[in-house]
C-alpha cells in the first residue's frame, strides 16, 4: 500500500505566499506541518543549510526516503512537485 506524501511548510506571520501555499494545499486536500520562521533564526539555518535559502515558504514533500524541497515562489511549482511526487514508485526504488 502506497504511504501518503509527508508536506512540510515553512513560513513566517505576516506571508502573503505562505498563506497562499497553506490554502492550496488545504483546498487540495493535503495534510501538512507548518513550521514558523518568525523570529527564529535557527529555524532559517537550516534552510539555508538544507537548500541555500533563508526566505519562505519552503515547502517540503516526502514520502519514505524520499524527499524534495520547493524553494521557487510560486503555486506552479509547488503543482509540478506535487503531481511529480505523488508518481514516486518507491518499490522500485528499494
């Protein structure tokens, strides 16, 4: 049986594009934990370790192993990744 996508987003208070991204994924369905940048630094870091940024929203979609963070602004590119990663056949990858 096929696991469900893992959404992660990071935001800050006060995100137009964050509150854009929330609301797709919550009209499409999606279940997802936010994590709020606003006033933490730390929590920046790591983005910027992970994937070279420090803006928001970054949303991140896994399933297994499998992960891939969507760092272009904009709900095209969060589309595309979502309809690529729900395509992942895990069982061939293992």
């Amino acid at each position: 049986m096929a696991e469900s996508l893992a959404v992660v987003v990071w935001t800050k208070q006060g995100c137009q594009y964050c509150a854009e991204v929330k609301a797709y994924l919550g009209e499409q369905g999606f279940d997802f934990k936010e994590v709020d940048v606003t006033d933490h630094d730390e929590q920046r870091e790591i983005l910027q370790a992970k994937y070279g940024v420090r803006y928001v929203p970054v949303v991140e979609i896994g399933r297994g192993h499998t992960y891939k963070g969507v760092t272009e602004l904009g709900l095209p590119a969060l589309k595309k990744a979502l309809e690529e990663a729900q395509k992942w056949d895990l069982d061939s990858v293992f």
